[in-house]
C-alpha cells in the first residue's frame, strides 16, 4: 500500500502531499505528528487515504541515477566496420561514396545503401552520414560518368594518396546540387538519420586540401553547396567541418571537429575553437548539433592520460556526439578507462533528469487537471528535434488506457533547469492507473529517452505516480 508524507504544514490543512521515490516510486512514510492528529480526529483510515483526503496535490521527488549509456542522438556514434564496439551506443557513422550512390547519371541506389544499415553492428541505430567524393588512400569516389564527361582530376601522394576532382568545374558542382536535392528527398524526414554532415568537397569531405590548398573548392562552390543542403534539409541538423567564410555566417550551423580533443582548442588560430570564435558561431550549439571523431588511435591517451583536457574541451565546445572512432572502439583494460568513458557519454549532448512532478492527488475523468513537471538538463547542450513529449495511464498490467500529448518543446531544455506545465483531461474509467512520462522517438514509435531517475520503466514509459481517476 502506498504511504505519504505531508509537508507544509503550518495553521491549517497541509496543500500537498509529498513521496521522495526512494525505494518505490510511491513510496515514503508518514510524519508522526500527523499520525497523531489524525488518531484525535478519530479517522480510522490508511496511510494513503490519510494523505489523500487532506491534500490537494501529490509532490513527487524522484531520486537520481545516472544517466543512460544508450540514450538516441547522443553518445558514441562509430564505425560498423572497424572491429567490435565494446560500450553502449545508440548511432553509427556511415561514409558512403557519391560513387557508390550514383553509378549512373541520374539513377541513385539508396535502396542498396540502406540495406547496410540494417545487419551487423548497424542494426537498429540512428544514422549519422557523410558522403565523399575524395577520400585518401581509397579509390576515387567520383563518378565515372563524370570522368568521361571531362572533369578533371589531379593525382597527390598525401594522406595515402588519391585524386583530386575539379571541385569548380560547373557539371561538378551542378550534379552536386543534384545529389544533395536527392538526398533531401529521400532522408529529410526519414526518422533513422540523426544528423547530416555536408561532406562532399575536400579530403574525406572535411572541406580542406591541406596541404594541397590549390586543389580545394572555391568560396562560391562552397556557398553553392551549403545552400543546397539548406534546402534540401530543412528538418536536420547539418554539420560543416569549419565556421570559416559563407559557412561561419550561418546562424543556423552546425559543426563537426574531426581532431577532438587534441585540436579542439590548443591555442592555435587554426583551431576548431578558434574558429568558431572568430566567425562569432560559438553560441550555434543551442539550435545545431556540435560533435565529431576523436583523434584517431589514440582515445587511451585522452580518456586515461588527459582526461582533464578531454572533459575540459568538451565543455567548451558543447559536443553530442563523438565518432565514428572514439573510446567504444578500445577494449576496456580497466575499470578507470570505462568509468571515465561513460563520464563522457553522459555529459555529452542533453541528459534529462525529473527533479518534481505536482500532480492532483485525485482527478475526474474527463475534467481538466494541471501537471507540472520540473526537470534539469544535466548535458552540456540541449536536443535538437520537437520529439513529442507525452503523457500516459497505464493500469496494473502495464497495458496502455490514455495518451495525452502536450506542446513542450524539448529543443527548449537547455542545460540547466527548466518547468512546464500542461492541463490534461483522461478519459479513463475510475481506478488507479500509473502516471507515465515518455519522450517517442518517431522511427521507433514509442518512448526511447531515458532520464536520469531511479524509476521504473514500462514499455519505455517512465512511471512517475499512481493517480486515481474519480466519476
């Protein structure tokens, strides 16, 4: 049976009943004060009915955990084809070839992509891309149908070597644009894919030639290509390696830095940090996503060595995500390395915690109640998509009896603490039914968010209280 405690108490009836979650999440004991005065009155109730009949609300304090490993959207997202993946993950990086995706002018093979997705270490996680025309030390990625219509590649020998394409060439760029128009077609508001990273021009399509800066794109092939993807993707989150020229200007970018932490912010004019300060983007990260690769093979130096330096950037730059190499590709060899990566994972991006929740002690169905939940976002940046936020009755069974959605905007959830509050009306016959809390996730179509509470999980809903639905 549950028990209640009553708080603020002063000259007259208490206005809230109170639970703290601690072993059960209805479950606290009665201040014996009250006992007594209920004893005087004569009542020969329970416990629970005691703090019912003299509360208007019930005041739930749920206790702390940490954060889930897993949670979507943020965490390590790494390759599905470099060895096993030792820690918990919710995305993985693709790189696929403008080769690869149009074979033939005109005819895109998605489809076959796609179907890599979905077997091995890909199955069932979120999708961050990029797709490369020029990547060192592999075969070219540009299409053959372009070769033979006459753009011009020139062979280097750094990095692995490869060659380089005429970025500039007009059928280059505009076949470009036809690609990023097919892709925002097809992944716009496909729900699988987390973030889009530009791609395209420059070594591995992180935007630079260094040190051949002569074979890179120019200002106006790069302000070509950022408007095409802004067109093409209106609902994503893109990501562009550097906050320099038309780039820097956008309000509405992302970035990803592909040498974390190590160049992050050591200093240097060059920089990712620097930068994004000198394009004046470091405030980006509250509406675009900030992520990128660690400096690969070397996640034990950053994790074991400088990990100081490692927590340090990451606060600074706001990061959600990190891959496709990253600490989840090393064996753990101790307890330090794991503790210290999963320190990382629940720091990076958002990490919702429920500090409150005041809820009417008895409701009527189909009269209007107020909620108000408090929460804190303990990350060091928000979530970047109106994933619905909604509320459930389940009965005994778990079986699902009322959803209710309501218009939080969890993109608004920044770090730090925030309140909403929200009038619903259950239409439930009358009973006890568990509160339930559940963000949905629109691939899975259901509750995938996690929060950082001792509490219970049903069918993905986070059960918060028990109310009791009243004629």
């Amino acid at each position: 049976m549950m028990t209640a405690e009553i708080i603020n108490w002063k000259c007259k009836a208490p206005t809230r009943q109170t639970s703290d979650l601690t072993n059960s999440p209805y479950e606290t004991p009665m201040p014996f004060v009250v006992f007594l005065l209920v004893i005087v009155a004569g009542f020969v109730l329970s416990l629970t009915d005691v703090g019912r009949a003299a509360a208007d609300d019930v005041v739930i304090r749920p206790q702390p955990k940490p954060g889930a490993l897993d949670n979507p959207l943020k965490g390590w997202c790494p390759y599905t084809n470099a060895g096993e993946i030792h820690q918990p993950y919710s995305m993985v990086f693709q790189y696929i070839s403008w080769r690869e995706l149009e074979p033939v002018e005109g005819e895109f093979r998605f489809e076959e992509w796609e179907k890599t997705w979905n077997i091995g270490r890909a199955k069932d996680k979120h999708v961050i891309f990029r797709v490369y025309v020029d990547y060192p030390s592999l075969p070219s990625g540009l299409p053959e149908w372009l070769l033979r219509a006459g753009v011009k590649v020139t062979a280097y020998s750094d990095h692995g070597g490869g060659h380089s394409p005429d970025y500039n060439d007009p059928r280059m760029v505009a076949g470009m644009e036809r690609l990023i128009l097919a892709l925002g077609k097809r992944y716009n508001k496909h729900p699988r894919i987390a973030f889009v990273q530009l791609g395209l021009l420059g070594f591995w399509g992180e935007w630079h030639t260094w040190p051949q800066e002569h074979l890179y794109a120019s200002p106006e092939t790069e302000r070509r290509i950022i408007d095409a993807y802004k067109a093409s993707f209106p609902d994503k989150s893109l990501m562009v390696r550097y906050a320099r020229g038309y780039a820097g200007e956008q309000p509405w970018m992302g970035f990803h830095d592909d040498m974390f932490p190590q160049d992050t912010d050591n200093g240097k004019d060059w920089s990712f940090l620097a930068g994004l300060r000198r394009a004046k983007r470091t405030e980006n990260w509250k509406v675009a996503v900030v992520g990128g690769e660690m400096e690969p093979s070397k996640a034990r130096h950053w994790v074991a060595e400088r990990f100081d330096t490692t927590q340090t950037m990451l606060e600074r730059s706001h990061f959600t995500w990190i891959g496709p190499y990253g600490p989840a590709l090393e064996r753990p060899t101790d307890a330090t390395f794991r503790m210290r990566s999963e320190a990382l994972v629940r720091r990076m991006g958002y990490d919702f915690q429920i500090t409150e929740l005041i809820h009417p002690a008895e409701m009527k169905t189909r009269q209007p109640a107020t909620l108000v939940l408090k929460a804190a976002n303990l990350g060091v940046a928000p979530f970047y998509y109106p994933w619905s936020v909604e509320w459930a009755l389940l009965d005994s069974s778990g079986a699902l009896v009322n959803l209710r959605k309501t218009d939080w905007d969890i993109r608004q959830w920044k770090p730090g603490a925030c309140t909403e509050n929200v009038t619903l009306t259950w239409d439930a016959p009358p009973g006890v039914y568990r509160l339930g809390l559940g963000i949905r996730d629109p691939w899975s179509d259901r509750p995938a968010i996690h929060f950082a509470n001792d509490l219970p999980v049903v069918d993905g809903w986070t059960i918060l209280s028990e109310i009791r639905m009243r004629p």
